[in-house]
C-alpha cells in the first residue's frame, strides 16, 4: 500500500512555525509557570463544565482553579442562567463549597463557617445576629462574580477584572464544526481525576500527538491508528487557529484484532455514514487553550464524547480530569460497547499518565535543552508558541 498522506506537509502549511528543536526550559521552570499562572489562567477563558452539570435551578458546583489562586461557584439561578461567582464568603473570606467533583442540589449556597447565607443569583439573603453588626447592608455584600458564559453547553469563566476579549471573540470558528452535535443528548457521564506528577503541557502534548501511539499503546491500539504503510499515523486534517487547534483521523480499512478494535465494536467500519453533523473523520480533536482538549469518537450506531481538562498546580504537578460523555444506551449491548470502551479507555490513560510522568522526569534532570518534533506533532510547536505570545505580551 503507498503513502495515502503524504511526509511533511504540515510544516510547509505553517511556515511561521518553523522546523527548530524546542527548549524544554518552559516546561520546568518555575518563573516560566509563575508568568503562566498570571498571563494565561489569570487572563484567558476556561473551561469549567457543562451545562448538564447543572440540571436543576438552585444547583452548583465548586472549581478549584489553581494556576489563577482561585475557586469558582457555578450555579444556576431562578431564572435556569447559569452564572458564575469567587468562591469566597463576603464575611472573613472562607471558601465556602469543597471542590469533590459533584453538584450541589437546592437555592442557597451557605458558608460553614458563620451560616451566611447566599440565593442562585449570588445575593447575600441571612446573616445569623445581624443585629450586632455595624450599618451592614446585605445588598452591597452579595458573592462576587466572575464573568461567565457558555458555549454549544460548555460552561467557561475568566479570572480577569476585565477580560480582554469576549468568549466568541476568543473562540473565533474553531468550535463551529460543532454546532450540530448533540451534546445535550450525552447525559451520561464517567470522570476519571488524577493527579500527575508532570507539567500541564505535557499532558497537552501526549492528546495532540498520535506519533506515540502505536508504540506506546500497542498491546491495546495494535496498527489501529495507523495510516501509512510503514506503521505510523498521519492526520487526515489539521488546522491551527490563533490560539487553538483541531485535528482528524480516520480509522484504516486493515488492521489487526485489538482491545480498542472489540470496544469500538466490530461493525464500527460497516457504518461509515454515521457521524454526528460536522465530523471530519473518525475522530475530531479540538483543543481549546489553554485547559480543554474534546474529543469526538465515532462508534458503531452512535457516537462518543471524551473532554480532557488540565488543571495546573505547580510547574511539576497537575490535576488531569477525563470525562467521557455518552447517551443513554438504547440496549444491553450499547452499554456493554460503552463499558468496553471505557475500561479500554481508562488503559489508555494510565499509559499516558506514565508517559508525561517519565518526559517531566527526564526533562527536570537538565539532561536536554531542547526537544527534537517530526511534523505530525506540530501542535505541540504551536501551543509552545501560544504560551509564548501569551506570557511575553505587555
């Protein structure tokens, strides 16, 4: 079979990028993350959740944002709005509601410190022995917001006072794609939370590549995602937006018996016309910098979801959270499809997490000062340059 992709063409699309080694210095210094923490988790928009989370008014949950010294409330008010407040208490500043992964239901937010109490729209509603405070009026010491907004149901929030751009304005078209896909119909939810021992960027960097994975998950993807006649992948689409990017692949026609070949289910290539409306392959990637990769899987009959989300808490430590979104299954045998790929998933993962576990490792030890990339991971190039734009602005 000869190259159906041909070698090196990414590069020649974005010239700007060039073809230079990398220097690993961003992904171990502490300075470098401090000016991270201000520049870009204090300044861009993240992903938080979605909207699903929230199905009832009055429910909330609690997002610790590390990088950006900060927790966020995610509530939805009376009016079913979702909004977004510091998750702080107006009385001496406790943080009030446990990040554990969860939602909260009912209309009041209340601190456990001192019982002050708050509604869905952010207003402090009862102070226990107001009486003994001073000229306290309770409508100048609501919650304090953080701006907010939603997009095709995923919920983000920005730290800064003054954000400067909108959300649509940050996004620009790369989620266009996406309009047509039902994520509201995804109900069913699988978290996977861990915590690594590496910097976020690296685990940027194992989801935006697929140089890895038919040498690193070989016991379980086999040749499944490879797309070139000498065993290795190349991207069927690859586009590179202002700050973000998507990716596309498609699943060949030959291939070996694999644990990732059984989870996808055996007629998944008897049913190429099913894709959700805006998929470009068999699997879309869009990755949302600076914390949010999504993931679109085509599956036999139906379709998955799969978000990373990074969370950096140090230069060498991160919260890495995978959510796997589903519709309901219609049978035992789609849930027993969903089951498969979840677990096979989840083995995926644990390779992943050693793999940027061991690069932070060898990175820390000075070892290199720089990193050699082929064409095919010139995503990881371009978030490199993002980071810089971002940290060396004014």
């Amino acid at each position: 079979m000869g190259e159906r992709i041909r070698n090196r063409q990414w590069a020649g699309k974005y010239l700007d990028l060039g073809t230079r080694p990398l220097s690993t210095e961003p992904y171990i210094s502490k300075e470098h993350f401090e000016r991270e923490r201000e520049r870009i988790f204090g300044r861009t928009w993240l992903n938080v959740g979605r909207v699903e989370d929230l199905p009832e008014t009055g429910g909330y949950f609690a997002r610790d944002i590390p990088a950006g010294r900060a927790s966020v409330l995610i509530v939805r008010g009376p009016d079913r709005k979702i909004r977004g407040f510091h998750n702080v208490c107006s009385h001496r500043g406790t943080r009030m509601v446990r990040d554990d992964g969860r939602a909260r239901r009912g209309t009041k937010i209340l601190c456990p410190y001192h019982h002050w109490l708050y509604d869905g729209a952010g207003d402090l509603v009862n102070i226990p022995d107001e009486e003994n405070f001073f000229d306290l009026d309770k409508t100048c010491h609501g919650l304090s917001p953080v701006h907010t907004d939603v997009r095709q149901g995923f919920i983000f929030v920005n730290l800064a006072a003054d954000p400067p751009q909108t959300l649509a304005d940050y996004l620009g078209e790369v989620m266009e794609p996406l309009d047509g896909c039902p994520f509201h119909e995804m109900k069913r939810n699988f978290t996977y939370r861990v915590e690594v021992n590496t910097n976020w960027k690296l685990l940027f960097d194992g989801q935006n590549e697929f140089y890895h994975l038919p040498i690193l998950h070989r016991h379980i993807m086999g040749n499944d995602f490879v797309t070139n006649a000498r065993g290795h992948h190349r991207w069927r689409d690859l586009r590179l937006y202002a700050c973000h990017s998507f990716s596309a692949v498609d699943f060949p026609s030959y291939r070996t018996v694999t644990p990732l070949r059984i989870a996808l289910a055996s007629d998944l290539y008897e049913t190429p016309e099913f894709r959700i409306p805006g998929m470009t392959g068999d699997m879309d990637q869009y990755t949302l910098f600076p914390n949010l990769t999504i993931e679109i899987v085509k599956l036999a009959r139906t379709s998955v979801c799969v978000t990373y989300t990074v969370w950096p808490i140090e230069v060498g430590r991160t919260l890495w959270e995978v959510r796997f979104h589903f519709k309901e299954p219609a049978s035992v045998r789609d849930h027993l499809r969903q089951q498969s790929f979840r677990r096979v998933s989840l083995d995926i993962l644990q390779e992943d997490v050693f793999a940027a576990e061991s690069v932070y490792a060898g990175l820390a030890s000075r070892a290199k000062s720089h990193m050699i990339l082929q064409d095919s991971e010139i995503i990881l190039r371009h978030r490199q340059k993002v980071v810089e734009d971002f940290i060396g602005g004014p």
